[in-house]
C-alpha cells in the first residue's frame, strides 16, 4: 500500500476568538491554492490555560518540533492577576504565572526576527495614502519582552543595584511591595542579527535605506548598543542608506511622511509599537501581517488579537491572515503561490464589492477570502 507524504507539515494553531475564524479563511485559500501540505492541529491559549495552568502545552511544543513551520490565528493575554483568577478553582493559589505562549514560543525556538511588512493597496478607503511600503524589523527574543522581571522587588537584587548604581539610591527607602522592575535586555548578538536580517532584506528587495528607530539619547546602554551595531554593518552594505531617528520622533514623521520610510529595524517594544502605528496607515490591525523567523524554523500570525466579542461571527477582516499566509508561503520557497496570492487580494481591494465591516462592507470573513479564491 502506497501513502502519499505531503510535501509540508504546517502546525496548524487557531488560538482564542476570531484565531478560528480568520484560520478557516486561510483554509478556504490555501485548497485553492493547493499547497502540499498536512495541517496539523495543535492546543494552545486561553482554555488550557485556565483549564491546565499552561497556554503552551508541552505537547504543543512537541507538535511544533515536528512541523516545518507554523500558521498561527491569535492569543487572549490577560494581566497576571486576572490570569489568575480565571485559573480552574483546583489550580489557583500553586503559583502558577501566565505567560504568553506566542512569546514562550518565540523565545523557546529562538524565533529572533518579528517581519512586519505594511503595504498600501489601491482601493482601500482605509488608506492613509497610497504610496506607503513599509517593512518593520523587530528584534524579537529580548528587550523589554526577555521575561526578566521582579514584584515585589527581593532585597538581594535590590542590595546589588544599590551596590553598582548610584541613581538607584532615590529607590532605597521604597518598600520592596510598591516596587516593580521589568529588565530590557540586549545582546550584541542580538542585534547585530536584527539589524543584519533588515540590511538583506533591503538588499534583496532593492530597498534603499534601512532607518534603526531607538532612543540612544535617554536609555544609551541598550538603544546605544543597537544604534553601534547599526553603523558598524551598515559599512557592509554601501549601497543603502542608514537613518538614525528616537522612536517618539518616528511616531510622527511616520504619520508625517510615511512614504519616505522602506525598511525600519528596532528592539522588541519600540518594533512593536512602531509596526502597529504602520499598520494603522496602511488599514488598520485587518491588514497587517507578521512572520517570526528562526534559523531553522518560522512561525506566521496577523498582528491583530482575538477580538473575543467577535469570535464565531465569521465578523472580521480575513487579508491580514491571508497576507501572512502569503508570507508563509515564500519562506517555504513557493514564491510563485506568494505572488499568486498577494494579486489576487490587491485585486478583490481594487473591486471593493467584498468588504468586511471595517471596511463599510457587509461581507462576511468567509466570503472575503472566497471571492479572493475565486480569483487563484
């Protein structure tokens, strides 16, 4: 007896709320397409973490391993003591600490490179203009987002930040419950591997600047060690412009001039807020699409949450998945499906009769991505 091995096995992980509804859009897409591909279903989010105390089990993980990448619907985080509150009553009071699994993943496969491409397409009334192409790298493992925090602060590491910093001495007398700290760490390692992903894109693409967007002026030992990196690779790659620019002030040149701006890398926080702002130009969280991207490994998801007052209303704008899985589609070296895929979504935008609610259509997320299909 002949079995037939796909040529991909894609983990398949809907996540929490509208995660479900927009991964059955990508599905609707991905047999039109007729990619050789096992989807593989995978438990991850809210429920098992308020039903097992873990939001990544280890048999997810395990699946993850097996699997050549991810497609990935969206994830419900919450604060930590309402996470806790929601736990399973057998479950509350062991100590157990929510911890989003999107970012448990990242870290746990070393997935370093967050890929946010922001890309105008004619026909959006959404638009802000239509001459924006952006693609934001963010560092993706560490910064603000290292998972390194303290509360209440434990008096070793506040006898040790005493010892070696004297601007701490103002926090001397602050009682240890009314204290919080959350490290932002760098590694040279890094970004260097950050910022170099963002020069070979520019370079592959025929990009013609590359701007490190930081803060070197007020935080100089993480921002400055980004911005040192920066300069010393740029040397690398003479025909790309490197720009320098404080993310407060990249907030408003973006809203300014985005059109100015091809290829920005910064650290994990600054990279998230700035692909969001960049997103809201091009259409809002409906039109923006990610990739988390390893050596070996990578892992697709929209950027938006799981809207869980929607969740089964089938309500929601689907392009920004289906954009992600056009980004799936060309790490796994089917560029001409990618290609395919992105012309037929500019050309359902250009028509504007499907339109989701966002956009001030009536079309539902499954009709969408059908009329989409309808054009592969």
């Amino acid at each position: 007896m002949n079995v037939t091995v796909a040529k991909y096995r894609i983990a398949w992980l809907r996540g929490d709320g509208i995660g479900k509804d927009v991964m059955d859009a990508a599905r609707v897409v991905l047999d039109a397409l007729e990619l050789d591909a096992e989807y593989v279903p995978g438990e991850v989010g809210w429920e098992y973490w308020r039903t097992e105390g873990d939001a990544l089990p280890d048999r997810t993980v395990e699946l993850l391993k097996s699997t050549d990448c991810c497609l990935f619907g969206a994830i419900t985080s919450k604060p930590k003591q309402e996470a806790e509150r929601e736990l399973a009553p057998e479950l509350q009071g062991k100590g157990l600490v929510y911890f989003s699994p999107i970012v448990h993943i990242r870290q746990l496969l070393d997935l370093h490179t967050n890929m946010r491409p922001c890309k105008a397409y004619a026909g959006n009334p959404l638009n802000y203009r239509d001459d924006i192409d952006l693609v934001v790298f963010r560092e993706n493992t560490e910064g603000l987002y290292s998972g390194v925090e303290f509360y209440p602060l434990p008096d070793e590491v506040r006898d040790a930040l005493l010892k070696n910093h004297p601007k701490m001495a103002r926090f001397a007398g602050v009682p240890a419950d009314e204290i919080a700290i959350s490290c932002r760490i760098f590694t040279q390692h890094g970004c260097r591997r950050i910022v170099r992903q963002a020069f070979e894109y520019a370079k592959r693409f025929g990009r013609p600047s590359v701007t490190v967007v930081e803060k070197p002026n007020v935080i100089r030992e993480t921002s400055g060690m980004m911005i040192r990196e920066a300069r010393d690779i740029a040397g690398e790659y003479p025909e790309i412009e490197l720009w320098e620019t404080n993310v407060d002030a990249m907030a408003m040149w973006l809203v300014k001039n985005p059109q100015d701006y091809s290829v920005l890398v910064a650290s994990n926080m600054f990279g998230d807020i700035i692909s969001d702002l960049c997103a809201q130009i091009v259409g809002g969280l409906g039109f923006a699409s990610s990739a988390n991207i390893g050596d070996d490994y990578a892992l697709f998801e929209p950027t938006h949450g799981s809207a869980p007052k929607y969740a089964g209303q089938y309500k929601v704008n689907p392009t920004a998945m289906l954009l992600t899985v056009r980004l799936m589609l060309d790490w796994l070296g089917e560029g001409a499906l990618a290609e395919r895929l992105e012309n037929a979504i500019a050309a359902v935008i250009a028509e504007g009769k499907a339109r989701t609610y966002d956009m001030g259509g009536a079309s539902s997320t499954l009709e969408v991505a059908e009329e989409i299909a309808g054009r592969l």
